[in-house]
C-alpha cells in the first residue's frame, strides 16, 4: 500500500514495532505491535483492533497471556 504522505513514494510494510502509550500517571512502552510502517518517511498505522486491544491492556480488562491462547 502506498504511503498516505501525498510527497512520500514509499510504501508500507508489515512490521512488529514498540508503541508508546503516555498517560497521566506514566508512560507505557507495548512491544511486539504489529503495524504498518512506510519504508521511507517511517509514517506508521495501526489498525483500530489493535488500538482496542492496546485499550482493554492498559485498563486491566485483558491480561497478556490471555492474547497468546
């Protein structure tokens, strides 16, 4: 997929990247993130269902092994 930059012609690519999460009370690094990253200007997107994911993390309704099962 083309890079939504309209100067940027690079292109996206699958990857696993680490997601910084800042709150009030601190900052939270999640890694392993899959997303898609632009080969050249580095412009990521991650998709919504993930974003929930992250979400439900960080609010202690969905435990990290429970992802692996």
């Amino acid at each position: 997929m083309k890079c939504t930059f309209p100067a940027c012609p690079g292109e996206y690519e699958d990857k696993f990247i680490t997601h910084k999460v800042e709150e009030p009370d601190g900052v939270s690094y999640i890694d392993n993130v899959p997303a898609k990253v632009c080969s050249l200007c580095g412009d990521t997107i991650i998709a919504a269902e993930v974003i929930r994911t992250i979400e439900k993390i960080i609010r202690g309704q969905l435990q990290l092994k429970e992802l692996s099962s």
